[in-house]
C-alpha cells in the first residue's frame, strides 16, 4: 500500500510537473503576443496621427480656394452663402415611421411634402 502512495505521489509530482511547464511556455507566449499586439497598435496611432495631419494639410480653405477656382469649368462650384442654409424651424417634420405603427401603417406623401419632391 505504502508503495502504490509513493507511486501515484511521484506520478501526481510529474504531473504538475509537466503542467507547471506547459504553462510558463504559455505564459511566455502570451506574453510575446501582448508585446507584438501592443507595438502594433503604437505603430497603427502614428499612422493615423500622420494621416490626419495630411487630411488637415489638404483641406486647409486656402488649397480649396485654389482648386475650386482652377476647376470652375468643369465643376462649378461656388462659395457657400449664409441664405443657402435653412433654420431648424423652417426644416418639415419627419414622416411618421412606419415600422412603428405597425405593417399596415404604410407612409403615404403628403401635399406638404409633395412640394419637395423634385
């Protein structure tokens, strides 16, 4: 009896043994991953820092300016007005929704919002 305890406590101490060792190489693995995902998303930030200050630098108004009026022929485009842009008073109430009234309540056009469709 004494030596079936000795032998099932020597194979329970390899046991643990070989998990004790998988799991450091685990844990080393994880490890290395958690370093190469962090470096990648250091790398990722200053290729998005470096693309928005591109984006900046050519929307700068002064570049548009340029480019508007270098392609007026073909684009015709002009400056924005202050009348172009409607208050918020002067917008029409959205529809009902449809969805929410159920499957019969299918939107119909009203003679409101017929005057602005095209």
């Amino acid at each position: 009896m004494r030596s079936a305890l000795v032998i099932l406590s020597f194979l329970a101490m390899l046991a643990s043994g070989f998990w004790a060792y998988r799991e450091n190489y685990a844990t080393k693995e994880a490890l290395r991953e958690a370093s190469r995902l962090s470096s990648d998303i250091a790398r990722l930030q200053e290729a998005l820092a470096v693309q928005r200050a591109e984006w900046a630098y050519l929307n700068r108004p002064d570049r548009l300016a340029e480019l508007v009026s270098a392609n007026f022929d073909r684009l015709g485009l002009l400056p924005m007005l202050p009348e172009q842009f409607a208050e918020t008073r002067q917008l029409p109430e959205p529809a009902a929704d449809p969805l929410a009234e159920g499957l019969d309540g299918i939107a119909t056009v009203s003679a409101e919002d017929e005057e602005l469709l095209p």
